[in-house]
C-alpha cells in the first residue's frame, strides 16, 4: 500500500550551518534522513543556517537559508543555565520562517536541541514533531521536553531508549533509532588494520581512554574528528607521544569511511549519555567492530560478540583486552547489522511511521 506523500519542513540545528561539523551528530542525521524521506517520496523544504547544504539535489527538495548568529551549544554551558538568545539570533530567524510556511505543510520536524522549538510546539496548527538528539543536558531542556511530552507525547522522539530515560515522559518513548545511506559506505574486509577513534574532540567523548589502549598495545590510533575543544586536544597531544595519536582531521564522509574502513576496530569511549554514537553505525556500515563502553546508544547498537564488544564504562583493561580478541568478531556481521537496522531507509521507514501515527493517520486508507 503506497503511504501518501507528507509535506514536511525540517529545521536545522542553530549551532552551525549544515556541513561545518558544529552540529555534530545532528548534521548526519539531517542529511541521512532527508535522503531516506524522499526516497519513499515526500516533499521536504529544509530549513536551516546560511553556508548550510546538501550533498545532494532533488527536486522533492528546497533549501531557506536564514541568516544570524548561531546558538550556544548547550555542551558550553552549565547545565543550570539559562537560555541565552543572542543578539541577531539565527534560531528565532529560523522559527520565524517556519511558521510562516507552516501553514501549506502536513508537519514540522525539528532537529534543535533548544528551547523555542519545543515551546512554539504550544502555539502552532501544523504539528511540530522533535528528534531530540542528545541526553538531558540542560535543566530547561528536560523541563520543556517533559512538558511537551505532557500535552504532546506523540510529537517527541528519541534516538534510543537508554537516551530517553534522561527524560521524565508521560509515555513509553518513541524510538526511530537512526540510519545512514549505504551507497556512502563500502564493506572492508581487511583483518588486521590499525585501531581508530571517531568523535568530536572534546572531553564528553573521552578520547583519552582510547588513546591509553593504543598506548598499551605498542601501536598508534587514528583519530577522525572535529576539534571542538582545543585546550583539550593539546592536553591529549601532551600526555601521549607523536606515535600513538595520528590526527586525520574531520573529513567528508567518502573520505572517512574509506579510511575508517581499514581499521580491525573502532574503540567508542562516550563519557557522557551518548544519545545514539553515530560512528559507531558508520563504522558497522565498513565492517568495523566496535568496542564500546555500555553507556547511552553504544550499548543498545552493540550485539555483544556479534557486531563488537560492550565494555565497563571508563575501564580500560577491559577495553584493551576485548581489544585483544576483536579478530573473533566477523567484520560482515557488522555490515548485515548496518543493513538490517541502520540504513537511511529504514530510518526514515521509522520516522514516516511516527509522524503518520502523530498525525493519526495509519496509512493511505486513512486520508
Ligand atoms: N546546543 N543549543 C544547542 N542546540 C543544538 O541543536 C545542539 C546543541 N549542542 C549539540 C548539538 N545540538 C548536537 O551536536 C548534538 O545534539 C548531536
């Protein structure tokens, strides 16, 4: 049965234009989504900072550049502050524009994690939808969101259940995962690669511990990332010497996976609530094992002894002995894994799922 076509507007995060790597996680899941919703056919206008854009074309999709100052990241601030909306905002310039289309479109989904957003839910005809994209860290974001989820528990969906519990919501969470478009990542089959390490680079994301069980081993680890905090990453480059840490920089993703793809493993060390680990997805998408910390999404993505292996938060003699025996890992189970559950498609499968339920409409018989 061919669902009907949804005419949705996306708004982008404020923290930087699509395709700066400020957003992080979000910038990936934007692009990998938007690609999944117009391969079932939908119409998207995304909505987002100027300098944003798609590595793609489609006429299913029209891109409103707003110009403005971008938002604080909430990884900046403490977690009692409060919200801070600077002069000549981009955030409330991009609200402004979705509100005044809102009106010719089926939904809104929103990629922000601030405060306006999941207000204006309050206030609009057309439903906003939320993907909210990290765990709770700021103390006015849980409260709007518990809020929202009061009066609106259909509008708000997370990326995965251990992230969701940050929150305290009126229902069961909606969990749509997240998904990546296959065609940018090829199986690698090559055993005995380097190690490597994936993340932006900044204290929450603790690089540090990966870097100990490169150190450990005698060998070096690849690091790929945007670096966000630098006094942090020249404490790294000062506790450990120039053969154990190889920078390679924040690359495209063709780029990356073709060099993550060489690796015999990935080593994930999040020491925060990792809403979802994105890399870690990537890296299965290569046939890369992963060796995480059972924190946040790493621990619901990591079939233990399947896909890779699920260590003690911040013990590093686990990490390097499930290091030691990663060859027992098969690398196509990774990618079988990446197919089955994390492709853009079937991402964007759970995502038209959750907005026809959140618009009450189950499927084409109900229009
Ligand atoms: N901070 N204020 C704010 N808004 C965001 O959308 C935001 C953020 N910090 C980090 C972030 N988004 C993304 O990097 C993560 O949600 C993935």
């Amino acid at each position: 049965m061919i669902n009907k076509q949804l005419k949705l507007i996306l708004v982008s995060t404020p923290i930087g234009y699509l395709g700066s790597g400020k957003g992080g996680g979000v910038e990936l899941t934007i692009i990998s989504l938007i690609k999944g919703l117009i391969l079932l056919g939908h119409e998207i206008i995304l909505i987002a900072p100027k300098g944003s854009k798609l590595p793609f074309e489609s006429e299913l999709v029209e891109i409103r550049l707003i110009d403005g100052i971008d938002q604080p990241s909430w990884q900046h601030q403490k977690k009692t502050d409060p919200v801070l909306i600077p002069s000549n905002s981009v955030l409330p310039k991009l609200w402004e524009a979705a509100i005044d289309v809102a009106n010719q479109y089926d939904a809104v989904i929103n990629f922000a994690y601030d405060w306006l957003p999941l207000w204006l839910t309050k206030t609009q005809e057309t439903k906003i939808f939320h993907l909210i994209s990290m765990g709770a860290e700021s103390l006015i974001m849980k409260e709007i969101i518990s809020e929202i989820s009061q009066i609106f528990p259909s509008q708000l969906a997370f990326h995965t259940k251990s992230q969701s519990k940050d929150y305290s919501l009126k229902t069961d969470p909606i969990i749509v995962g997240n998904g990546f478009d296959k065609e940018n990542y090829s199986f690698n089959e090559k055993e005995n690669g380097p190690l490597g390490w994936a993340g932006r680079i900044a204290p929450e994301k603790g690089l540090e511990d990966a870097a100990k069980v490169a150190r450990d081993l005698g060998e070096k680890l690849l690091v790929w990332g945007l670096i966000e905090d630098k006094e942090y990453a020249s404490k790294i480059e000062n506790t450990f010497s120039k053969e154990i840490i190889e920078w390679r920089g924040f690359l495209p993703t063709i780029k990356f996976q073709e060099e993550l793809g060489q690796c015999r493993a990935l080593i994930n060390t999040p020491k925060w609530n990792e809403a979802y680990g994105n890399v870690i997805v990537e890296a299965m998408a290569c046939g890369v094992p992963v060796i995480a910390y059972d924190l946040g999404g790493p621990g619901e993505l990591i079939e233990e002894g399947f896909n890779g292996f699920l260590v003690k938060p911040n013990d590093i003699e686990e990490l390097i002995k499930a290091t030691k025996s990663i060859s027992e890992i098969k690398r196509k189970n990774c990618r079988d894994w990446f197919e089955k559950k994390a492709t853009n498609k079937v991402f964007a499968e759970r995502v038209e799922n959750w907005l026809y339920k959140g618009l009450n409409k189950k499927n084409s018989a109900d229009f």
